[in-house]
C-alpha cells in the first residue's frame, strides 16, 4: 500500500508534541508516546509504531543525520529510561503502578 513518508510521519509526531505542550502547564513534552498511540487521521497513522521504529533505528546507526536533527528538535527523547538495563517489564510495572495510585488518589477510602 501507500505507506506515508517519513515527512507525514514526522508532521504528526510535531503536532502529538505540541498537543502535549498545550495541555501541560510547564509546555514540556517528556518526549515520549505510547507505543499504542494513533492518529486521529483517516486512516489513522501508528506514530507510536513509527517512533519506536525510529529508536531502534537509530540505536542502530542507521538514522540519517538530517532525520536525528529533526526528530532531537521536536524533543523526542531516544531513550525511554535512563535505565540501561530497564525492561519494558518494569516499565509495564512503574505505569501499572502510577495508575493503580492515582486511582487510589481518586478514591477517597484509597480503594482501587
């Protein structure tokens, strides 16, 4: 099929990063995104997706330097933990966690 380019790809994760910016007090993008994350395009873009395979790429060497300059511009950050050995198990875990707290913040009797 028509795959978007890597502009289209790019233009999305620029506009996913000022949404971000928006809604954020501070104006900071933590420069991550969910590995889920979709568009709101018809049909919907896997930017998620797409950054990861960004990552991998370039911690391959394989990411073009042009492509490193605009993606490290945006605020993309390469790696998701300063961690070296973090798994995506105990990043599963830390996320699982922060939700089961913040539910329980929401709850007065610290229920989840």
């Amino acid at each position: 099929g028509n795959a978007p380019s890597w502009d289209m790809m790019y233009d999305a994760l620029c506009q996913y990063a000022q949404t971000n910016r928006d809604e954020n007090e501070g104006r900071i993008w933590d420069g991550t995104i969910p590995q889920s994350y979709k568009t709101h395009d018809e049909p919907a873009l896997n930017l998620g997706i797409w950054v990861n395979h960004q990552r991998t790429t370039y911690k391959n060497k394989k990411l073009c330097d042009e492509r490193v300059g605009k993606l490290e511009k945006v605020g993309l950050k390469w790696a998701v933990r300063k961690g070296r050995n973090a798994s995506s198990w105990d990043m599963m875990h830390d996320a699982l966690c922060q939700y089961a707290q913040s539910r329980k913040d929401e709850n007065e009797n610290g229920i989840w």
